[in-house]
C-alpha cells in the first residue's frame, strides 16, 4: 500500500523521485560488514571446503562454495522500500509493519534502529542524515499500548516514526510526511 500510494505520487507530482519495494543492493550487508572489521575471514585460501565464502573483486559479490559452484550468497537485509531522488543520487529506507492488536512485527522492525545498523545504512547509502523510517499500520496502532511502546522505542527517530491511519487519510499522511521530513533531505 505505501508501496503503490508513493509511487503514484511520484509519477504525477515528482517525477525526479523513484521507489523501490525491496530493494536488493543490501542482500549482503552483514558480509561486507564483516570483511570491513574482520578481514582475516576473507583472506584467499589455497584451497576452499564446501560452504566456504569468499569475496570476488571480479563480480563485487560474495560468493558461496556448493559442490564444485561457486554461488551468490546473500547474507543481508532486504528493507520494504527505496526513495531515490534521481537528480541528487540521495536514498531514503522505510521499513513498515502492519500488525494487528498483538505480536511482535514492531520488534522485528527493531533491528533496523539499532546504532550500529544505523551507521551502516549510513555509510552504504553515502548519507549525512537518518536515512530510515519506521512506519507502522493496522489495528496495533489504534492501541494505546502500541503506540507508547512504539513512541518511546523509536522517539530518537523524529519525523521518521510515522503510525500510518487507515483509509484515505494515509495518502496524505504519507505525503505531507514525504514533503515535510524526506523531500528536504534528498534535495540538498
């Protein structure tokens, strides 16, 4: 739905703005995490055992020993969607939840508001700002429970915690979000 509301809003209003649901180019960030702060793990070996990984400067990718193949292996993160604004090259994630009134979808959102994935999504985008948002939908956000837990969790986040309203009001909402918290960073 955030998906298909901003895409549209795009198109008709910003066409120097594009969205991409899932975006792929995160599928292995724990790896060059890994290689950056552990790059013993990476050294070239003689010879390579099944399931062993290396990295290949050739193709910019890790890739995984299975039988006598070498395959890509994808050890990351695929977030919900990608704003780019095309003129500037800037990216912004959102990673969005929809959870009705119980379970743990928020948590699983947590990963991406920890320090360290902050500065690594940071780094990866080439951003000088908050390069995430969270946003949350469904009947867990009528609750007042939910929306305490999800206020006090991610209030370092700002504008960047949306909790998303039903119907209508959630194209405006997302764009006056848009234009207000996300258009002004990308721009620059």
């Amino acid at each position: 739905m955030i998906f298909g509301i901003l895409d549209t809003y795009f198109k008709e209003h910003r066409p120097d703005y594009k969205i991409i649901a899932h975006p792929t180019i995160f599928d292995q960030l724990m790896l060059e995490f890994d290689r950056k702060h552990f790059p013993a793990h990476f050294l070239p070996k003689e010879e390579y055992a099944e399931g062993d990984i290396y990295y290949s400067e050739v193709k910019k990718r890790f890739l995984q020993k299975i039988g006598n193949k070498w395959k890509d292996v994808k050890l990351g993160i695929i977030p919900d969607h990608l704003i780019t604004n095309i003129k500037t090259g800037k990216s912004f994630l959102i990673e969005a939840k929809h959870q009705n009134d119980g379970g743990n979808a928020h948590e699983r959102c947590a990963k991406y508001a920890t320090p360290s994935m902050i500065d690594i999504l940071k780094e990866k985008l080439h951003a000088d700002y908050h390069p995430i948002a969270y946003m949350f939908g469904g009947p867990m956000v009528n609750s007042m429970k939910y929306q305490l837990e999800l206020k006090m969790c991610y209030s370092f986040a700002g504008n960047h915690l949306v909790l998303l309203k039903e119907g209508p009001e959630m194209v405006d909402q997302l764009v006056q979000w848009f234009e207000k918290s996300v258009k002004p960073v990308l721009d620059s």
